[in-house]
C-alpha cells in the first residue's frame, strides 16, 4: 500500500471513530435527554448552536463566493465553482447535524412545514435554509453532468445566491429580534451575520485549497493559484468588514450606560481579552488583519494558510461569546433558581456533538475529492 | 369571548408561596420548573432595609415575544386570551424560553420526576422505592398526579420540550379559578374578564395605579401588580443639608 493510501485509510478511520463516538452521543441525547449539555434554563443555547451558527454561515460564505462565477459571470473562478457548491452543500450538511442534536424533539419537526409561522425569524431561517440544501445539491447535480449554462442552472444560481443572502440575515434576527435581550444588537446583528458568513466561508476557501495542495503533494494548479489571489484579497476586505463592525460594537458596548450592557460588558469576556478587546478578536481577526497587510507574509502560502486558520478558530470563538455573553444572566424570576452569572463549559457530549458535525462535513469533503471531479470546469 | 387576566394585590400578598405549591400539584409540575414563581429584592443598606417580593407567573401577553417566535406554532394564542403550548408540535428548539422577557418559560432538560421513577427501595426490604409508591397511590409516574391537568394538555410533559403556565385553562373551560387563585389565603390574586367593566379585575385597574412587568417592551403583559406591602411609616420631615 503506497503512503498516501494508507494517509487515506488512516484518515477515513479517524473520522469513522470522530463519527460513531458522535452517533453514540446522538443516541445518549435522545433517550436520556438534553441533561447531558452544560445547559441550563438561563443559559439554554450552548456549543451545539455555536457550531451551527458558525457551519450554516460558513456554508452561506461559500455559496456568495461560488455566485462569483456561477451568477455574475465572472469566468476566471469557474474552476472554483463547482468545488464551492460541494464545500457549501458537506458544511450545511454538518450545520444541520448539530442543530438536529441541540433540538429537544427533532422527530417534531414536520411541523415546520405542517404548521408554519411565518411571524417567526426561526421558521424563516429552518426553511431557507432547507430550500438552499435542496437547491444547492440539485445545482451540484447539474454542474456534475457537465450543465454549466442552461437556463435551469441559471435559476439555480440565482436562487442559491438569494437563500445565501437571506439565511444569514434571518440567523440575525433570531437575535436580533430578541426585543428583551438588548445586548444582542437589534437588526444590525443580521448585518453582522452576513459579515461573518463572508468571512469564514473565505477563509475556508483559502484554507482547503492550500490544504488540499500540500496533500496533493504536487502543488495549487496554476488556474487555482490566479485565483487564490483574489481569494485573499476577498478574505482581507471581509476582515476589515468585520473589524470595523467589532470596533464600533466594542465602543458602543463600553460607552453605553444601558443596565443590561453593563451587566453584559463585565461577563462578555469569556476567553479573556485585553482591556476591551476579546482574546478571539486580537487573535482571530486583528492579527490575521496584519498579517494579511503584511506584504511578504499575504503572499506567501504558509501566511495565508496560518491567517484563514486563525480567522476559522476565531469566528467560531467569536460567535460562541456573543451567543453565551448573552445568556449568562438569568432573567426575572430565574434569578431565585441561579446564581447572578452563569460559569459555562462544554459538557462531553456538547464536544461530541460538534465533533460529529464536523466529521460528517470533513468526510463529505473528502469522498466529494476522491469522487466527484471538483475542479472540473466549462470549457470555452 | 371573554379576555383572561391577573390582578394581584401586593398589600394583600404575604409570600407565602400557597400559590406555587398548589399550582405544582394541580400542573403536576416537575422539580426545577416554576410555572409560579416569585422574584425577591432587598432594597437599602443595613440597618435601612426592606424586602419586596413579586409573584410571578406567565403575563400571557397580547403581543407575546414567545408566540411570535415559534416555529411551529406550538405557543399559540387562545382566543380568551390564555398564552397556550402544544408540545405536540413542539421542536424544543427553546426560542420561546429565550425570547421570553420574564424567565418564566422552562425546558424539560430530562425525563420529569426522575425522583418518582427510581426503582431501588432506600432500605432494601425495608421500604418501597418512589416508582413502587407512586404506582400504589394509582398516580402517573408521581403519587399525586392530577388527571384533570391532561383535559387540556399532557398531564406530565415529556422530555425535550418546553412548558409554562396556562392560567389553568383546563379549570377556566370548566367555571372554574386558576388554582393559583382559589389557593391564595389573602386574595391577593383576583382573576376574571378584563373586557368586561363590570369584572372584578376591571373595577380594580380603575381604581388603583396598575404596573406590569417590563412594560416598556411592548408586549402587553395580562398579569397586573397593584398597590404595594409596605407597614412601615415615618414622622414627617423636610429632610437637611
């Protein structure tokens, strides 16, 4: 057996056991109960939710990027394309995953559709993101059998670009609409959201590119290099985005007299900071920033490697702090039952969840490379 | 159709907790779920200071965050008002439990009563275990389970969904006071048709200067708190610089 065979064989194994540990997990979870999470009634959403958060966004990310070629034409990323409808569908796939595990009955979920609200932000996100899945696996189809232009695939690519705009700005508003809990932002949290999913979904297009030529051993392609370039700089842009977004939240947080901000100001800092910039905003945005601006850092493929790395771990933290900082204060009589702050940290089955979506997404990715052709594209 | 609401007088309310515990055994409420609760608070500074306590319970809302929220419409209006829950339809998705600004919404984390389902006996041969006794008293699953409380809803609850206070529908369909009411020693809660001038609890929001809880949100909450427990006087005074 050659060495990048059994690389393979040892890979596949890895995320087998990542996978039957987290079957295992799903199992404990549906017929003991959700006791199993860290979770409580003050603090009811935890890492299970952060992970989907950050995977449906992502997935968005990678979908606006595949719009690139796919809607607006733009020819020079068509190899891109169909690679990025893949990633977009394997990620959505592991979102899916570990939002089914957080749900307290997910077999109740036919009711999204029998018994709609269309009142609720919730409802609006399950359900675009529903038809994304379906509308993004149906492109897929037809990108795999070589249908690039007909008008079907058009529609197609429209559609998934509409659902990819819209999903992010309802996951806002899931929040955001949360008139009681003020420090989740109002409606702004939707733009946030759209940020954030640019970002990460750049970031991993970056990252898993420059992964997947070093296992190839044999380097970027030469059309996938031009392109990485662009890539980067759609990765730095999106980061300033976002560090504009943060810096002006940061001020407005430290500036606001508002009870519940100054409540919410002491315990925002979950992994920590310095003065009021959290540890997963200097170490996920800012620095990945400067190296970015860095000349003979961005264009290098260990910079870039180690700065969409960053962003990756970093979106996830800064997700996870806006979600938690949020909750960690039990609200009116809740506060007879719990104590004024809640300490928060993952319960095994919480990791095993997210290690289960994240299995499921990274063997989607892996058998959709060994199988699927995913550089192929149009010829001119 | 009438529209349901709460007065609650909290001169009259001695924080005795009557409301809680029967609204326990008549919901058949599991441990660490409040459908009644009661927010305290201790104003002032040692040796000035006072306690205020606030019973609490679902404001069942006109314009209910929860309501609007859900998915699935599981937390739905009644048209006499009541804030209802189908946790057949319910996904435990827990956006209402988020999205409620008076924590009054709870989650069923596990299997309710896990006490009442143990099986092994504290003193082997000596005593019965809590499932052994809860069979013997004919209940389901706990000893004193109410069955009325399944005309209307599951009598318990099941895992992985939510569940809150319903005004006793189940009781109000029938003529009946929410428990809460009928077991309040001072009558201090007064219940009854708010759309009706003639009601108890209209008379009293005429008469008295009614607050809410958190009003400012916009929700229109249905529990109303009027004057205030307070026996404490003081000699009058222009105060001094």
């Amino acid at each position: 057996m050659s060495r990048s065979k059994s690389a393979y064989w040892i890979w596949m194994g890895l995320l087998g056991v990542a996978i039957l540990a987290g079957l295992v997990a799903a199992f404990q979870l549906f017929t003991k109960g959700h006791y199993l999470f860290n979770a409580n009634d003050v603090l009811m959403w935890s890492l299970p939710l952060g992970v989907y958060i950050y995977l449906a966004l992502t997935s968005t990310g990678l979908t606006l990027l595949a719009s690139l070629p796919l809607v607006f034409g733009i020819q020079k990323y068509e190899p891109l394309a169909k690679r990025l409808v893949f990633l977009a569908i394997a990620t959505l796939v592991g979102a899916f995953v570990s939002i089914g595990l957080e749900l307290g009955n997910v077999w109740h979920m036919f009711y999204i559709m029998l018994s709609p609200n269309l009142s609720s932000p919730i409802w609006w996100m399950g359900f675009i993101y529903s038809v994304e899945l379906v509308v993004l696996a149906v492109k897929f189809w037809r990108l795999h059998v070589g249908d690039w232009h007909s008008p079907l695939g058009k529609v197609l690519g429209h559609a998934s670009f509409l659902a990819a705009i819209v999903a992010p700005l309802m996951i806002g508003s899931v929040f955001g609409l949360t008139e009681s809990r003020v420090t989740y932002f109002g409606p702004v949290m939707s733009i946030y959201c759209l940020m954030m999913a640019i970002l990460s979904g750049a970031a991993l297009c970056l990252f898993y590119n420059l992964v997947l030529a070093r296992i190839g051993g044999s380097g970027l392609s030469e059309s996938i290099y031009a392109i990485q370039d662009d890539m980067a700089r759609i990765f730095t842009w999106a980061m300033g985005l976002v560090i504009v977004f943060t810096l002006v939240k940061v001020a407005i947080e430290s500036a606001t007299v508002i009870p519940d901000f100054l409540n919410y100001h002491k315990y925002a800092q979950i992994f920590g900071g310095i003065g009021n910039l959290n540890t997963e905003v200097i170490l996920g945005l800012l620095l990945p920033f400067v190296l970015m601006a860095i000349p003979s850092i961005r264009s290098t493929d260990a910079g870039r490697m180690l700065a969409s790395g960053l962003v990756l771990v970093g979106t996830l933290a800064m997700h996870m702090e806006i979600l938690l900082a949020g909750q960690s204060r039990p609200i009116g009589p809740k506060a007879e039952q719990y104590p004024d702050y809640i300490q928060y940290f993952p319960s095994i089955y919480e990791w095993l969840v997210m290690l289960l979506a994240v299995a499921v997404a990274l063997l989607l990715y892996t058998l959709g490379e060994r199988y699927l052709k995913l550089e192929a594209a149009p010829e001119h | 159709m009438p529209r349901y609401a709460m007065v609650i007088d909290l001169q009259r309310c001695v924080g005795c907790g009557s409301c809680s515990i029967s609204c326990r055994s008549e919901n058949n409420v599991p441990e660490g779920i409040y459908w009644s609760n009661k927010i305290t608070e201790t104003s002032g500074t040692f040796p000035n200071v006072r306690y205020h306590y606030i019973p609490t319970l679902c404001n069942h809302c006109d314009n209910a965050p929860c309501v609007r929220g859900c998915p699935t419409q599981a937390m739905h209006k009644l048209e006499n008002g009541i804030t209802m829950h189908d946790p057949d339809k319910c996904i435990g998705c827990k956006y209402c439990e988020f999205n409620c600004p008076y924590g009054v919404i709870y989650f069923n984390w596990r299997k309710p009563h896990p006490f009442w389902r143990q099986q092994d006996a504290l003193i082997e041969g000596g005593t019965s275990s809590p499932a052994e006794e809860a069979k013997k008293a004919g209940g389901k699953v706990i000893p004193y389970y109410n069955p009325e409380r399944a005309e209307t809803l599951p009598g318990i609850r099941p895992k992985g969904v939510v569940e809150k206070c319903t005004f006793c529908d189940h009781r109000v369909k029938k003529g009946l006071l929410p428990r809460c009411v009928e077991a309040c020693p001072a009558d201090a809660r007064i219940f009854g048709d708010i759309s009706n001038p003639n009601s108890q609890v209209s008379k009293l929001l005429g008469k008295f200067r009614p607050f809410r809880l958190r009003e400012q949100l916009g929700t229109d909450p249905h529990v109303f708190y009027i004057r205030d427990f307070n026996p404490a006087h003081y000699q009058p005074t222009k105060g001094g610089v």
